[in-house]
C-alpha cells in the first residue's frame, strides 16, 4: 500500500491581531480531514499548513479560514 506524500502550503491571511486569532485559525483548520500540521503566525500574517491532499484541498483550507472571519489574500 502506497502511503500518500504530505504537500505544504502557506496561506497569506489578514486579520490575526493576537495568539488568539492564531489559535482560532489553528482551531478550524485541525478540525478538516487529512491535516498534519498547522502553524498561524500574526507578525507574519501567514498560516502553514501539511495536509494531505487525498483528503482535503487547499480550496478547502481556504474556506476554513475565511470561516473564522479572518481573510485568506
């Protein structure tokens, strides 16, 4: 059985003022199949994310994010 390769994007996402807005963004994304990590940063205005693409897409991380009130650019 073939394992699934791991893919990373990095997500510009405006609005994270505190630790808070970082967990909020963490929170939601962790909550979609297939994530392997998550990490918000606000001074860079960015969220990292490893998933697997078999099972979610970056369409959907988007959406989770955009879900928070916090906007992917």
């Amino acid at each position: 059985m073939e394992e699934n390769q791991m893919e990373k994007v990095e997500l510009h996402v405006e609005g994270m003022a505190c630790g808070e807005c970082e967990a909020h963004v963490n929170h939601a994304v962790r909550q979609l199949p297939g994530i392997k990590k998550v990490k918000s940063s606000r001074r860079k205005k960015q969220t990292v994310v490893e998933y697997d693409p078999a099972q979610v897409t970056v369409g959907q991380i988007r959406d989770a994010v955009n879900a928070t009130g916090y906007e992917v650019k």
